[in-house]
C-alpha cells in the first residue's frame, strides 16, 4: 500500500496501471498468502523456478486465487 501511494503522488493515475512485484522468497508454502495481499500483483521468482515442481506450487497458487 505505501508502493502504491507513493507511485500516485508521483504518477497520479498511471500509478493504477502500474504491476507491483514481490520480489522476496518465494516458495510453494507461502505464494497464496504473498500474493493474496493487497497492491502485490505477483512475484519475481527466483531459487524456485529453478526446480520445475517448485515453480509449479507457485504457479498452482496463483491460479487459485
């Protein structure tokens, strides 16, 4: 939410059509509720995408929201 305000005090409404990423660890065990937060648009991933059933929770949890 801080992101978001600070890019409409700089941006106004091109801010609405910027994505915001989370760029943190991300895992299977925790990309539902990372994703699920407001003003996070999705993730970059990292360590996990190299393990092909790693990136797949990842990508399971964000169909599934």
């Amino acid at each position: 939410a801080h992101i978001r305000a600070v890019l409409t005090g700089l941006l106004k409404s091109q801010a609405e059509r910027m994505r915001i990423l989370y760029g943190g660890s991300v895992k299977p065990a925790n990309a539902r509720e990372l994703l699920g937060v407001p003003n996070v648009d999705g993730a970059l991933v990292g360590g996990a995408s190299l393990k092909a059933a790693d990136f797949l929770g990842i990508a399971d949890a964000c169909f599934s929201l």
